[in-house]
C-alpha cells in the first residue's frame, strides 16, 4: 500500500507498506503534495521497465497491467 504523510514541517513524503504492516519505502520529502505524487508515479514507471527487463533477462513472466500506471497518473491530477 502506498500512503502519503505530512511532515512537521509541512513537508509531503510517501511511504510503501507490506501486506504486514511494515514500512519498507520512505521516500524523500517534497514540498507540495502533487510532487509526491509524481514520485510515486516515478517509482512505479521504475519498477514497470524493471520488471519488464528482468523478463526479457530471466524469461519469467511477470505482467504489467497498464491500468496500474494510468490510476496513477490519474490520481496525481
């Protein structure tokens, strides 16, 4: 689950949470929440072409479905 938390300094960050519980990602502060949500849509892009480069490397199958990436992208607006 990715969340998005303010600062005391009235700053925005983003954290990614394990199914249990588990912080396992803080990102770096932003100044404005929309900028948080473009690094998260950043850390998505990232991953989608690593997953996608892994399979072409290992000839697993992972599969990225689009609509991930464009709730996304949707969301930040």
């Amino acid at each position: 689950m990715i969340n998005i938390h303010k600062s005391k300094d009235d700053q925005f960050y983003f954290t990614i949470t394990a199914k249990n519980g588990k912080v396992i990602v803080t990102s770096e502060t932003y100044k404005k929440k929309p900028s948080a949500f473009k690094g998260i849509v950043s850390l998505l892009r990232t991953l989608a072409l690593e997953m996608v480069f892994n399979e072409e490397e290992t000839q697993m199958n992972y599969k990225i479905k689009d609509h991930t990436l464009s709730k996304a992208i949707k969301s930040q607006k």
